[in-house]
C-alpha cells in the first residue's frame, strides 16, 4: 500500500507540471487592430498597409479599405494562420523563427509609408546605447553595423530614436557625477536610457568566431530596469554584416512593440499622394502605378498618352530653344555689322539686317515661352488628372475606345525663316 504522503506529493507535482505546460502553450494573441473613422473596428488580424489601402482577413473575409478611411491601426505581433480565426488564446507556442518573421513585419508595415504617424505623444522613444565590439571585429565593422542597425530603426518609422549628440551629452553630464559610470566598472545603460526619457534602450555587441559574425541585442525597459527581449543574427562573410544588421534591427524594431501600446494613424490629406508623387517625378507615371494595382487598362494607356506628349512637349520646348540661341546669336553678328558698316554705303542695308534679327529674336523668343508655358501647364494637368483617379475601377473604366497623335510636317516661310510644328492629340475613353 503506497504511502498517503508520497501520493498527495506525487499528485501535487502532477498539477504543477501540467499548470507549467499550459501557461507555456496557451499565450495571449497580441494581434493588430484597426479602427475607422466611423467609429468601427476590427480586431486580431494581421493588417497589410499599402501606398492607399489598408487590408486584412476578418471571419474568413478579405478587406480592403482606403487609408482616408481609417483613424488607426495598432500594430501587434499574429502567431497564426492568415485567415484563420483568431482567438484570445493559442494552442502552441510559437516558434523562434515564427516570432522573428512577426516582428519583421511589424518593422515593415509602415516603411516608405511617410504620411503614418503615432498618435500626438505616444510615439515610442529608443535610446541605442553600448554596442561593442568581440573578438575579431574591427571598429569599422561595428561602426558601419551600427550605422545601419539606427537607420533601419529610423526608416521603420515606428518610433523616435534619439540622436547621438543629445546621448553624448547626456552621457557626458552622467559620468560628470558617477564615477563607476565614467570607469565603466558598472553598466549605466538603464540609467542613461532614463535621464534620455526613453521608453526603450537597446543595447548589444558583435562578435566574430570562424569567419561568422554574430549580431546579438536587448531590449531593456531602463523604468523597470529589466529585459524585455533578445534577438539575434547571424553573417556567413563581412560582406553580408550589413544585411543581417538590417534584419536585426527589423526584429528589434518590431519587438519593441509587442511592449508598447501605439495607435499609428494616417495623416493623409491628399487623395491618391502616393500617385500623385510617381506623376510628379515622371508624368503618366503615377497613372500607369495605379493601372497595375488597380487592374484599369483605361489608365494604363492614359499613362503612356501623357508621357509620350510630355516627352514630345519637352522636344519641342529644347527645339524653340536652339532656334532662339541660333536667332541670338545671328543678331549679335547682325549687330557688329551695322558698326563696321557705319557711315558707309552698306549702312542702310546693316541696319535692315540688323532689325530683320531682332524681330526674329523677339519672335523666337516669344515662340520659347510659349512652349515652355505649354509644357508648365501639361505637367499641371498631369497632377490634376492623377489627383482625380477614381478610388475603385469599376467595368466600364475598363474599356478604351481610340487614341491617336498626329503630328504636321515642319513648314518654313521664307520671309523670316520660322519653323512650325502643330501637334494633334485625340484621346477618347469612358471616364
């Protein structure tokens, strides 16, 4: 017969082990959120944020909603399957390389996304604080490394990070009246992230074993003063060190928030911003962005209409310019001659050449303008159409009817010696 003491103990460990097992299996999903300005929100689902558009699965349904509609997103790391539906708990733990993944994405969500932005004063602050060197790393490695570890971080545009002249000189005021800090006989990091006012203190050191370099951090809440989270990575050669800083900060970057509670909301004025500035660096460049991601061949061919006419705008504008140089220049010879003709028989005729120039420098002067105002206001209205690009395409933008440019033979008149181009666009389409 067993004893009673030994079997209460026996069950009393049982209960522990398996209340250990399911606090290590069931975690709580810290998924994103997405409120719109209506006032409706969707919860644990793993958002897409693109150049107009915010999309996500939710109860199995994809959505897609303009960014003018939405008033914030709360970003937050989803350990399960995309369209799955998302519960308050997790049956298994996730994998190291799932949670890396995550906070990949959360570092990406709103890179090149320049009108998102933290709600007023909530923006996180992170400090990058003590990065040394190991064994076989040259300074310059971890110089360069670091570089691109705080450009990274910046570039997500998820938080603030402070500058290194405010930290220096912060430092410098810490070591001022602590000596272990000055001597480095005690780690400050904490401390010097508290004075900074940082809500997070990364902290780490690169080191190199077999020709690998090793990119290891932490996340220390200086408050707290504890660790929030470690990540790594890892480089097979140097050349490939500021690749894998890049992935390194990424998965800090988007571990940093699983700790913070952001709202990140789109500040976006301008409708199709993100068209309109591809129209403005190349006409008919934004319209033909929005034909691939919008499937509308109507704008597609309206793309390539506005920057064939812009590159022939900008032909014509060049041509009348060499016309007014060459038509300057004949008056300057123009003029010489009248001088050196002075007082002779040929005086009466150098001044009729002289004066016949000048009306053709005024001409091709007026004739340069011209062109050039042409040009001005076609690049305008290249801005105006990408502004007015509808929000959803529906079938019958879709179609196209006729398009055509003609362009008349240069004609010359033999009074003056002008040259004219007429050029004839005809464009017709369902708008």
């Amino acid at each position: 017969m067993k004893n009673p003491l030994f079997v209460f103990c026996m069950a009393k460990v049982s209960i522990l082990i398996c209340a250990s097992i399911l606090l290590v299996c069931e975690q709580e999903i810290l998924a994103d959120t997405v409120i719109l300005k209506n006032g409706q929100s969707f919860e644990n689902v793993r958002t897409e944020i693109q150049s107009d558009t915010v999309s996500f699965v939710f109860e199995g349904k994809k959505k897609e909603i303009q960014k003018v509609k939405v008033k914030s997103v709360k970003l937050k790391p989803v350990f399960a399957n995309v369209g799955e539906k998302l519960t308050t708990t997790i049956s298994k733990a996730p994998t190291r390389e799932a949670i890396s993944q995550e906070r990949i994405r959360l570092a990406e969500s709103l890179m090149n996304q320049i009108d998102w932005e933290a709600e007023i004063g909530d923006k996180p602050k992170l400090a990058v604080l003590n990065f040394q060197a190991g064994s076989g790393v040259a300074k310059g490695e971890l110089e360069t490394a670091v570089e691109i570890i705080i450009t990274t971080m910046v570039k997500t545009n998820l938080f603030i990070v402070i500058d290194s002249q405010t930290i220096a000189k912060v430092k410098s005021e810490q070591e001022k009246y602590n000596e272990d800090c000055k001597n480095g006989t005690k780690d400050c990091s904490a401390k010097l992230g508290e004075l900074l006012s940082a809500n997070r203190v990364l902290t780490g050191k690169i080191t190199k074993i077999n020709g690998n370099y090793f990119v290891n951090g932490s996340i220390i809440d200086p408050v707290n003063n504890r660790i929030d989270f470690a990540e790594s990575e890892t480089a097979e050669t140097a050349a490939k060190l500021p690749q894998a800083s890049e992935s390194f900060a990424k998965k800090i970057a988007g571990g940093v928030l699983e700790y913070s509670e952001v709202a990140y909301a789109t500040t976006t004025r301008i409708q199709n911003l993100s068209y309109i500035k591809k129209s403005a660096l190349i006409p008919g460049y934004g319209q033909y962005t929005y034909s691939i991601d919008k499937g509308s061949t109507l704008q597609k061919y309206k793309g390539f209409a506005w920057g064939v006419i812009t590159l022939g705008l900008i032909t014509q504008s060049w041509i009348s310019f060499q016309d007014f140089q060459n038509a300057k220049a004949n008056y300057e010879v123009s003029k010489d001659l009248l001088l050196l003709a002075s007082n002779s028989q040929l005086d009466l005729v150098a001044l009729i050449n002289e004066q016949s120039s000048l009306d053709r420098l005024q001409e091709q002067a007026n004739v340069s303008k011209a062109n050039v105002a042409s040009l001005g206001m076609f690049y305008l209205l290249n801005i105006a159409d990408t502004y007015f690009l509808p929000h959803s395409v529906s079938n019958k933008d879709l179609g196209f009817s006729n398009f055509r440019i003609t362009t008349s033979p240069s004609t010359y008149m033999a009074g003056n010696h002008t040259r004219e181009q007429v050029i004839t666009v005809e464009y017709r389409g369902n708008f």
